[in-house]
C-alpha cells in the first residue's frame, strides 16, 4: 500500500520529497484509493517521475513488484521465518523512562492497521488496556493492560500480565463489595488506614 500510494500521489508528494527517503508527507487515506479504483484512466494513476502515461493496472503491477522487492529484504525470501507475524508485528513497551534494560521490545502481537487489535508497524502504538463489560442486573467485566501491577522493575509483578495481553486475553475484573466478597487466596496483604 506504501508503494500503491506513493506511485498515485506523487503529484501531492512533490519532487523534493520523493529525493529525500524518509520525509514525512500527509497523503489522503487508503479509502481515497478504493474510491480511485473506479476510474482506470484517471490522471492522478500517472507516475509523473516516469515518460510513460500510466493507466491504473499499470500502476497496480508496478507497485506490487516494488512492494514485494521491499518486504523481501526486510523480511527474507518467501518461506523464511522472518514472513511469521510474529516476527512481522511486534509490540514495545517502553519504562517510563525510556530505558531499554526496563522496557519490553519485540513482543509479537495479534491483530495490525484497521483490525480489532490495531497496531503500527513500528511496534509504538496500540491496544494497550482492553476491556470488556457486560451490563446486566450484575455487572461483570475482563481487562488486561500490558506489563503487570507493579511499576518497579525489580518486583515479580513488573510483567507478570504481559503474555496474557500479547495473546490477546483478559482477565476476569473482580467488584467485590465489601471484604468479605473478597477470595482469601488472592490476598497477598492487608493495609489498613485509620485517621490521626
């Protein structure tokens, strides 16, 4: 789809920025492509950059070879494990401040752009709390954020929810009402407040 637009719009992309990889350029959405797909002989199909006139089968066919030629280096020959999702999207949770010893790189991660679980290909953005509730006479509801309840590193809850969340699972969220709705098992300790 990068190839697909960049070759469509390289009348709003401009000259000097298809001479510089890498700039940033605000182009229409991938909707504006479908919409285009109606008129094969559109002038915005013409690759300008080239002397031919291109017609939109043209520009279909050159894409998809230079989109293929992309992800083949990226990601290696057909067949390889690097064409895996896993290996393809992954997820990073950087610590706060933004150390990598504390961080959490290359989790693989379901889902991607326009999906249920959308995420970005650079692995920055994404589903991070997920919930679901059920409204009823009694409510009930399954979350999971990524990492764990603890933000010290050094504490074994720092990422103890982290796999469940890259598999895409959730947790039963508990509402008890008063402590004895509380299950004793799940308790690891007790503060008490009591004011001066």
């Amino acid at each position: 789809m990068d190839e697909l637009s960049e070759r469509t719009w390289d009348e709003l992309i401009g000259d000097s920025a298809l001479k510089e990889p890498g700039r940033s350029v605000s182009l229409p959405e991938s909707q504006m492509l479908v919409v285009l797909m109606r008129s094969p002989a559109s002038i915005w199909w013409d690759d300008r950059r080239t002397k031919d006139v291109e017609k939109r089968d043209m520009i279909l066919a050159a894409s998809l070879s230079a989109g293929m030629k992309k992800v083949t280096l990226e990601h290696g020959g057909a067949g390889s494990e690097g064409w895996l999702w896993s290996k393809a999207r992954t997820a990073n949770i950087y610590h706060l401040l933004q150390i990598p010893a504390f961080s959490r790189l290359g989790i693989p991660v379901q889902g991607g752009p326009s999906t249920l679980s959308p995420s970005g290909g650079a692995g920055t953005q994404g589903a991070s709390w997920r919930m679901v509730v059920e409204l009823g006479p009694e409510l009930r509801a399954w979350s999971i954020y990524p990492g764990g309840q603890s933000g010290a590193p050094a504490s074994p809850r720092y990422t103890d929810r982290l796999s469940r969340w890259s598999n895409g699972q959730l947790d039963r969220v508990l509402f008890p009402r008063t402590p004895a709705d509380l299950d004793k098992a799940r308790v690891a300790s007790r503060l008490t407040l009591r004011p001066r």
